[in-house]
C-alpha cells in the first residue's frame, strides 16, 4: 500500500513542479510566483520516491492493515492548521504560529519546556527568512 501511494504522491508532486517551473516571472519581483508550488512539489515527488522505496523494503504486515487510513493525530493536526490560518490574521504570523508548533509538539508527544522553547524561534526564523529572504510580508497581528 505504501509502495502505490508513494508513487501517486511522487506523480503529484512531479507534476505540481512542471506546472510550477513553467510559471512566467513578474518583472521587478525577487520571488515568482513559481517558488513555493516548485518547493512544494519537489518536496512532495521526493517523498513520494521515498516512500514507494519503504514501500518495497518493508512489507505490509497483517497488523499494519488493521490500522485505521486517517489517524487521530492527522485530524488534529488539520484542525490545528484551520484554526491557524483563521486566527493568523488576527494574532499575527509571531503568535500564531508559535501557538501552532506548541500545538504540534505536544501532539507528537514532545514535552512543554520543550515546546515552549522550540516554538518562538522557530516562528522567528520563519518569519524572519518570509520578510528578510523572500521579502514575502506576513501578518503582525497583536503585535503590531
């Protein structure tokens, strides 16, 4: 199973990259609009290679299939991501964002000192490569 969803999500993402790379550049813009959608689908073909290459080492066992395909931490971690996106505007990337990976950290049972160390600088250090590197502006919300 692991072996056929690798390869759609290698397809996918090969074909999210081709869309992307044939994207026209804006005049006097650092980013086009093909840099992200190119990240993404890359990420996404090389994932997909490496998980159609698990998918071949390791077998499926009886026990793996009686999993369930959508798992509780998939579904929190969609809802945590709608609840982000609604409040960013509100909150500003900085707070949002530092709320989510606090949210995601204990979700994948990391621990709150952790967590609430992690999360700030990581917040900053996205935010600071969005407004510095790719000169894309992110909501400041409460922050102003």
């Amino acid at each position: 199973m692991d072996s056929a969803l690798g390869v759609v999500f290698a397809l996918g993402g090969a074909a999210i990259l081709q869309q992307a790379l044939a994207m026209q550049t804006l005049p006097g813009m650092n980013v086009g609009p093909g840099l992200f959608p190119s990240i993404v689908g890359a990420g996404m073909a090389i994932m997909g290679v490496a998980l159609t290459i698990q998918g071949w080492i390791v077998r499926d066992t009886p026990e793996d299939e009686a999993q369930p395909l959508v798992t509780w931490f998939a579904v929190g971690i969609v809802v945590a991501l709608a609840v982000t996106t609604l409040a960013m505007p509100y909150l500003g990337f900085l707070v949002a964002g530092t709320i989510f990976s606090v949210v995601i950290v204990l979700m994948s049972g990391g621990k709150w000192l952790p967590a609430i160390i992690f999360s700030p600088i990581a917040s900053a250090g996205i935010y600071y490569l969005f407004m510095s590197g790719f000169r894309v502006p992110l909501p400041r919300g409460i922050l102003g």
